[in-house]
C-alpha cells in the first residue's frame, strides 16, 4: 500500500479538514483510493479536499455506526483532536468530548462493523520524561486514555491497528499557529519576539514524510500476529534545539527575526528532550528541516 496502486481502496478519514489531514485526504486521492471524510454540522465543508466525500456525523454513537455501515472503509485514519497546550477550566469538556468520546464511538462502530485496520495518531507529549506513559498535558493525557481505549477494543474484536506518536509537523498551507507562522509574524511586523530561554530540543518532521507514515502504517495494520495494536514514533532524522531552529528558519528564508532569548520562562512540565519510543517499519524520513524550510520560502 506504500508504493502500491490504491484505487479501489476505501478509506475514512477524521480530521480530514486539518494540516495533516488535508494533506493526507489529497495523498490518497492522487493514488487512486477512494476518500470519505467524517465531519460534523459545524465543519466547514469548504475545506475539505477536492475529490473527498463528506459523511456527516450527527455526535451519536448510533449515527457514527450508521456512517462507518455505508462507507465499510479498508482503512480508517482517525486524525481528528484538539489541541490545547495549557488547558483551562473552559477547555476539559471539549477535550474529553472531541479527542476521548469521538475515539470511543469510532472504535465502537468500527469493531461492530468488522472493518479491521486503523491508523490513529498518538502525540509524543504523551511522555514527559522517558517513562512508557507520563502526559505533559492534559490534551497528551486524553490521547493516553484513547491508547488505553484502543488497546481494549483491539483484544476485544477483530480491529487491529497501528497508532504513530507525531512531534512537531510543518509544511505549506499550515493555517496553524504554529512555529513557523510566529517566525513569520514576526519577521514581518519586526516587534521583538519573547521566547524561552530556548535550548529544548525540537522534533519537526515534514507533513509530506508525516503522510507517507501514515500510509506506512495502514499497510502494516493487522500484520503482527502477536500484537493487535502497535505504537511508534515519528520522528526527525535530527533534532535541533529551539535557537538552532529560528537561526535556521531565519537563514532558509532569508528572514530576520528579532528574538529575545529568555524573555519568557519554559512553560510548567516543558519537554527538554522528546520522546524516542520504536521507530516505524519501513519509514523514514526523507526531507531534512533545512528543504523543508527552503521550500517553504520558495513558496512565499
């Protein structure tokens, strides 16, 4: 499936109007598979890709069922979540209902179906330090509790599947506020940037080799025997820390950004040093963070 013709193939698609899912849908496509995206009556349609169908989920576990029977997907890739870094108060109800409830459901209506491969997307916050499970966060401590979810419903039916704990991604048409786009900003408004004092190690991997993960993993879900549902990591062939990455960005792109280096703390439980847990069979990176970052200043 990484290499080969994938026409005739169905696949369901949460997340589909996302960075990573957006670029997933579009791969698919143009190897021929055949794209159904889950979404909600608050979806923007506009955004989901071109050539992908819209299948409407109405928040039921009875409607998502209904949805998983009619598109009887070969594979599912279940990208859907939100993100947040430092929750409030405000933020644990839609943290639990969209990363935990919405994974439920699917997993329910997936195993009820028998459609058996599935590629979800774990976070490497998932580790604060070097520990098999410590989330920094409590958005890494909703995607814990889907791993512990999927481990039960793997034993419990014929539904196999293969989670990849994600670091940073970046790549074009990222409307995320993300890295890249405050260098950006603040290259183009010249205000002082605060920052950290900046010696963390970062982990970005370019969405392109994020997606042929992905794919990787659909093509590898169900094939161990032994383990119904497999983790590992993606991850850059090198990490930079923080100020080597700006000093890149700022020498790819030509930009200058005027960076105070420890002008705000390390955020509360900062990771310094990411996660390596098992690499992915059969992947790895192929575009180092220097072409990424000159690609996306020949991109504008």
């Amino acid at each position: 499936m990484a290499n080969g013709d994938l026409t005739g193939t169905t696949a369901l698609v949460t997340g589909a109007t996302g960075f990573i899912g957006s670029h997933l849908a579009s791969r698919l496509i143009e190897a021929g598979a055949t794209v159904v995206a889950l979404v909600r009556p608050t979806t923007d349609t506009r955004l989901v890709p071109a050539g992908v169908r819209p299948a409407l989920h109405d928040g039921t576990t009875a409607g998502l069922a209904a949805v998983v029977r009619d598109v009887r997907p070969d594979v599912t890739f279940h990208l859907a979540a939100r993100f947040v870094a430092q929750h409030g108060p405000d933020d644990v109800s839609g943290l639990v209902l969209d990363n935990v409830l919405l994974s439920a459901q699917l997993f329910e209506a997936l195993a009820a179906t028998n459609c058996r491969r599935l590629v979800t997307a774990g976070t490497g916050w998932q580790h604060q330090v070097a520990a098999p499970s410590r989330p920094v966060n409590l958005y890494a401590a909703t995607k814990q509790a889907v791993q512990d979810l999927l481990t039960f419903f793997t034993d419990a039916s014929s539904l196999r599947a293969v989670t990849l704990e994600l670091f940073d991604t970046y790549g074009p048409n990222d409307r995320r506020q993300k890295l890249f786009t405050i260098l950006r900003r603040a290259s183009e408004t010249g205000q002082p940037l605060q920052m950290s004092p900046g010696e963390q190690l970062i982990d970005l991997v370019h969405v392109d080799d994020v997606v042929t993960a992905l794919v990787v993993a659909a093509q590898r879900a169900g094939c161990n025997p032994t383990e119904p549902s497999e983790v590992f990591t993606v991850s850059a062939a090198k990490r930079y820390t923080l100020r080597e990455v700006v000093e890149l960005y700022s020498s790819m792109t030509g930009r200058h950004i005027d960076v105070v280096w420890g002008g705000r703390p390390y955020r509360d439980r900062e990771v310094m040093v990411p996660w390596m847990g098992a690499p992915l069979p059969g992947w790895h990176p192929s575009i180092s963070l220097p072409e990424g970052l000159r690609s996306l200043a020949a991109d504008g």
